[in-house]
C-alpha cells in the first residue's frame, strides 16, 4: 500500500461494486456495497495509524473519527463503524495479482472482509471469492487556484481556496510557505501575515503542485494594477475568456473585450478586496468556493447583475456589467458577516478626498469627466502631502485601472497615472463613492 496521504475506493472484484459507508441509519453506521459514485465521499478511504498505534481504515476525509471494525456475535460478524482508536487493526494482503484480502485478527481467527448478494458487507472466518478487493488510488481531476498572485494586508489571516476534484481529496493537501517569517500557512490554506515581503504558498497532492505568489503589504490599502492586462493579472482573469456578458466576452484580448469598458467595476472590486469584504452568494469555478468569494472584477460582475455564477469557464450572463448599480453591489457583498453601507459624494474638492480618507483607507472610488462627456473611475488610497493647507496644492496615490503593467497605475501619484497621460485632471473629478461596516 502507498501512505496514508493517498485516498483510495474499494472494489468487490466478485459484484463489481465499491465499499461504502451508509449513514442511512445514524444510530447504528454501516458499510454496504454501491455502484461507484465519483462524488460520492463515502466511497474514499485511506489507511492510518491511529493514537494506540494501530493501522485502522477510515474515511479518506482526515476529520472522520469513525473507523471501519467488527462486531461479533453468536451468529454474525457485522461490519460498523467505532472511535478511531476502539477500532481493530486492519491488514491489507495483497497476492501475486495485484488484488488484496481486508482482513483483521479476532480471539478465534482471521476474518476477512467480504460481501454477499444483497450488498451486504460482513467479516467471515472463510475467505472465498467475494473476499478478494482491488484498490483504486484517487487522482485529482482538477487541482488549481483562483489565484495565482494575491497581496494580503500586515498582520491579517486569509484562506486561499483550491479547486480540486473529486473535493474528498482537499483532507490530503499538503500546505507550505517558501519563507515561514513572512507568512504562516495552515493545513487548510489559512494564511496569517506576520511581516511585509513576498513569498511562495504550495499545495501539494501526491506529485502534483500549485503555487501562488503571496505579498504581505504594509500598507492599508492594495490592489492589482489592471483591468486589461488580464493574462498577467494575479486574480486570475485569463481563465474567464470564455465567460460573456450579452456576449461579449469578458476577458480577451480584443477591443469588444468589455473589461476594457470595466473600470467602475474593477475600481469596486479593488477597494473591497482591501476591506476583505466577500461575495456572499456566489460561485467561482477557479477555485470551486461557493459564498465568501474574494472580491475581483469577476465576483464584483456578477454581483452588480445578480449571479451566483457558472460552475465552469464557459457561459453567458444576459446582463449588462459595465453599468454599475452601487447599491446591488453593496448589499451582496459582507465584511465578517456585517453588511456594508456607501456614500456618494456628487461634489466636492481635494479636501474632501483627504478627509475621506482617514475614515476610509482602504481607497475612495472617484468618478472622473471630461468636458465632452468621457468618464472613467480610479481608486485614490492615499494623500502623498496631508499637512498641505491648500487644497488645490494636495496631491494622492492612486491605483488606475486602465494601468496595462504597474508602472502607470499601481499605487503612483495622480499625475504619473494612465489617466493623467490621457487627460484627466483634478478639474474632472466629479463625485466619490466610499463604503462602510453597517
């Protein structure tokens, strides 16, 4: 047998069907034979030494206190589950053709794991044909990341969720930080920052690995640097180009790609995901999370038009995402279970950015137009010369969605911006959006 870290079915080589564990009757838990359900976590097992030493078989989810074991009596042998460490000692003999004996030692004799007809699985003293079993190790079918980059603040505990399939294999992934004085990382992908720097997140099954590029920043706010540059974007959205909004696709490299037109979206997106602040009802197939999603221009998307999202990377939504509906999006999303508020300044000056700030560091959305009617949105986070009285004189970080590689949009003065370089001013700011814990 391969350790304990491998998941693995059962198979009856006599009836053809796989050991199960039936909880149809809580009281009193058996085992039954089932036609092979690849969904289905009853069907997985794994072996392992329990805390008196024993090799027990258990349920391949590494929380299952319950153990396969006999009872025995004047005229059966039952099959049931018991504690973890009340159960027998199980022995897999496996013979010159690969196929395996499931066996453990009673007072009389070796009994050996065998079934009947009826499905019925119980321990015989006589091992015949319906005592023989092949063990069929389980291979992900699907092991990714929604995220292959990721910054998280200073201090602060995030969970980087996995997409893998069949899902009773996420017990067996092996979690590691490259360099453990930045970040911790759990046996269930919960990351706590405990100082600036970058460094490397792996999961681990088996020979397969997938990594993610984790930056601990210092700063109250962070984000990615574009809505356009979606193959280099960490949040991942390359895996969406088959995604559509009235059929336009969401992320491509053409011009009909409606990211290009997404900067509301995306400038919402980035200053929930400096709150932290999730999804509460959607689906992302990237990483197979249902609810709590991180918020990106996806996840934002879909909740501006109400979806919970398609369980894979293909699809069209019949609904328009470029025009943003402030409050839709507000009260989808929750920041450690409290709803969120936000307030739209239709006017105002630099004071007014500065001010907001210090309540709201984690960004302020500012809608900017030109004298001929073109708009587009940014995120400020920061003002570079707070003791500046005048207002006209103050001057901010901002983090530019039309950005295509970092060095005109993540996190630099106004001035330096993608924005600037088209034209935009301070005169075209026009309104603020900024939110709150209700």
């Amino acid at each position: 047998m391969q350790s304990d870290r491998n998941a693995f079915r059962l198979k009856n080589i006599l009836y053809g069907n796989y050991l199960s564990s039936d909880e149809t009757d809580n009281s009193v838990p058996q085992y039954i034979l089932k036609d092979i359900d690849t969904d289905d976590a009853s069907q997985c097992f794994r072996l392992f030494k329990n805390s008196v030493g024993k090799t027990v078989l258990n349920s391949a989810d590494k929380k299952a206190e319950y153990s396969l074991s006999f009872c025995s009596t004047d005229t059966e042998k039952s099959v049931l589950k018991v504690k973890n460490d009340d159960a027998e000692a199980i022995s897999l003999l496996k013979d010159l053709n690969g196929l395996y004996k499931i066996t453990v030692s009673s007072d009389e004799a070796r009994l050996y794991l065998s079934t009947g007809a009826d499905g019925s699985v119980f321990f015989s003293e006589t091992c015949d044909t319906s005592s023989i079993w092949s063990v069929e190790y389980i291979i992900p079918e699907t092991f990714s990341m929604a995220y292959f980059e990721t910054r998280v603040k200073l201090y602060s505990v995030h969970k980087i969720s996995l997409n893998i399939k069949p899902y009773v294999l996420t017990s067996f992934v092996t979690w590691t930080a490259d360099d453990e004085s930045i970040l911790l990382v759990s046996n269930d992908g919960t990351l706590c920052a405990l100082a600036g720097g970058e460094t490397t997140v792996s999961a681990s099954i088996g020979d397969l690995t997938v990594k993610c590029k984790v930056e601990v920043c210092t700063k109250d706010a962070y984000t990615w640097y574009s809505q356009t540059n979606i193959n280099d974007s960490y949040w991942n959205g390359a895996a969406l180009s088959g995604i559509k909004f009235k059929k336009r696709p969401f992320a491509s490299e053409s011009v009909r790609d409606w990211m290009n037109q997404g900067c509301a979206i995306s400038s919402v997106a980035m200053v929930f995901h400096n709150m932290g602040a999730t999804y509460t009802n959607g689906y992302d197939f990237r990483s197979g999370q249902s609810g709590d999603l991180p918020a990106d221009p996806y996840t934002v998307a879909l909740a501006n038009v109400g979806f919970s999202g398609f369980s894979a990377p293909t699809g069209t939504y019949y609904a328009d995402p470029v025009y943003t509906r402030w409050s839709t999006i507000t009260k989808a999303f929750m920041l450690n279970g409290k709803s969120l508020t936000y307030t739209h300044k239709y006017s105002g000056n630099r004071n007014t950015i500065k001010n907001a700030l210090l309540k709201n560091p984690e960004g302020i959305v500012v809608q900017m137009t030109k004298s001929d009617g073109d708009t587009h949105y940014i995120v400020i986070t920061e003002c570079i010369n707070p003791e500046e009285t005048k207002a006209s004189k103050l001057r901010f970080i901002v983090y530019d969605p039309l950005s295509y590689d970092g060095s005109d949009g993540d996190g630099v003065p106004f001035e330096d911006s993608a924005s600037y370089k088209l034209g935009y001013r301070y005169s075209d700011f026009t309104s603020f959006y900024f939110w709150d814990v209700e």
